[in-house]
C-alpha cells in the first residue's frame, strides 16, 4: 500500500476512533442520568466539581485551585480528568458544575445537549503552547510543521535534511505519563508515534537545559522558558512562538483553553472560580504554569 495513503488512512481511523470512544462516553454518562437528577450547577453549596481536559486537569487546574484556596480556604473541589469529551458530558448530566476542553464541542455534544436543555456557556481563559527549541548555536531558526513532524518522529534524522550541518539529531522530550507527551504529538505530530530513541525528561525545564548543552540537541518547552539561557525558538512557517501569534490563532502548536459551565443554572461558587481565574491574579498562574494567559 501507498506509505502516504496509509498513513492517512490511519490518522482517519485514529480521529475517528477517538471521536466514537469520546461520545459513547458521554452517552454512559446521559444513560446513567435520568431527569430526576439534580440541574447542571446544583453542587452542594461550598463544593465546585470539575471534570474534563487533561491538558487542563494535569497540571492547571490544581495550581489554580491551591492558589484560589489561599483565599478560599471553605471551598473544596472535586476533580476528574479523562478527556474533554468526558466533561461535556459530566456537565449536559448535571454531575459536575465546570467541564474542562481545549476544543469546541463537537456536533453531536451539542445536540445531545440541547436535547437535554443544557446551553453551554463559554469561558475562554487562555492556551496551552508548545515552543519548538533548538541549540542557540544551531543555524536552523525556521521549521516547517512537516519537517518538525519528521524529526520527532525520526524519519529526518540528519540536521543536514533541513539545511542544517551534517550531524545527527538528538531528541529531548517529556517522558510517556506526562500529558504534554501526548498533546505534542497531536499538535505537531500528526499524532504520530515518536522515533525509537528519543531522551525522556519530566519537565520543561530539563528539556531546555539538555538542549543548551547539546548543540545537537532538539526539544519542546513552555513559551516562557523558549529564550532561556543556550536556547532559541524555532519558527513554524516563519511564525514565532509567542502570545500574541498564540493569541491571534497563528501559531499552530496550541489550544485554546475553556471551562464550560450550564448556562443559567451556574452555581455561585463556580462563577466566582471562574472570575478568579481570568483575573490577574489567575492569569499570572497560567504564565508561571508555562500556559497562555487569555488577551
């Protein structure tokens, strides 16, 4: 078979696998909910029950939550991270008050809902972005998504394929358990596999600094740690990493962040999470979190 028909041919079947497992998901989660129980936003007063995106539950939303309690310390959460598919659905069956995504709805969500009489309402409160950084001494500045795919996932394996200088690529990347693992290869990898022999390291800031010591060396890191010491961005298609690119929806290695909540039927906690959130005290978490702060 055809190398390029296959593989998208396995990428439709991937997307569309990941579709189905999203709303049969939710369809558990309706079945098992009948009319008599309790409205979207219901929670017991002092209680915010969250669930959805990993990208947000991982690392996110704890840091908002620890932060918000400083001031809040009466308020306890209750968090479950599965998929953005799974907090739609928590929240269209009245079993949670703010359902995590970094996407939109799908079709099929939103008519589910509706069915249900539940109107999302949307709180954008920022993106999740990934810097692609190179050694500051390599001459590569520019990368297309195309060749970045290629190299993390080890069909270019020479810088020289790109019009860098004849020597191996070193790869540095976040290990398997980490959710940036997986969100880079869906956001620049056509959520390809990874290439055979990559260096595995728990967080940004160990990918940066193996990078500095590696004038061969390749990796991804948060926006605000892209210009640290022995590193510099790599453009893609000429587009730099940066907040106002991200913001702008340029820059294609990010996700728009939302916490969906029922419109109407808001609890008064929930709401005022949610305010805490967008305002600059919430933001500056999002910035030291290595997240996008929302415009």
């Amino acid at each position: 078979m055809n190398t390029e028909l296959h593989d998208k041919r396995s990428k439709l079947t991937t997307r569309g696998f990941l579709r189905s497992a999203s709303l049969i998901l939710i369809g558990i989660l309706v079945a098992g909910c009948p009319g008599s129980k309790p409205a979207p936003g219901t929670a017991p007063s002092g209680k915010i029950t969250m669930r959805g995106s990993n990208t947000i539950g991982e690392e996110l939303a704890p840091q908002l939550i620890a932060e918000y309690k400083t001031s809040h310390p009466a308020i306890t959460f209750d968090i479950e991270s599965k998929a953005t598919g799974y907090g739609f659905g928590a929240l269209m069956s009245g079993l949670c008050d703010i359902a995590e995504a970094s996407r939109l709805p799908l079709k099929d969500e939103l008519e589910m809902a509706q069915n249900r009489n539940v109107e999302y309402n949307d709180h954008v409160i920022g993106a999740y972005s990934v810097a692609v950084v190179v050694n500051a001494a390599n001459p590569i500045g520019n990368l297309t998504r195309e060749q970045v795919r290629d190299i993390f996932t080890g069909v270019i394996q020479n810088w020289k394929e790109v019009g860098g200088s004849d020597m191996p690529i070193h790869l540095f990347i976040r290990d398997p358990v980490s959710g940036t693992y997986l969100g880079f290869r869906e956001l620049a990898m056509e959520d390809k596999p990874y290439a055979d022999t990559p260096n595995l390291l728990t967080n940004y800031e160990a990918i940066v600094e193996a990078v500095a010591k590696d004038a061969n060396g390749i990796g991804y890191s948060s926006l605000k740690l892209e210009n640290s010491a022995g590193v510099k961005p790599v453009s893609i298609h000429g587009i730099e990493p940066n907040a106002a690119a991200v913001n702008k929806g340029d820059y294609p290695y990010a996700r728009v962040l939302h916490l969906y909540t029922s419109k109407g039927h808001e609890s008064p906690e929930a709401l005022d999470f949610i305010q805490f959130v967008l305002s600059p005290q919430g933001q500056a978490v999002l910035t030291r979190t290595g997240f996008t702060p929302h415009p």
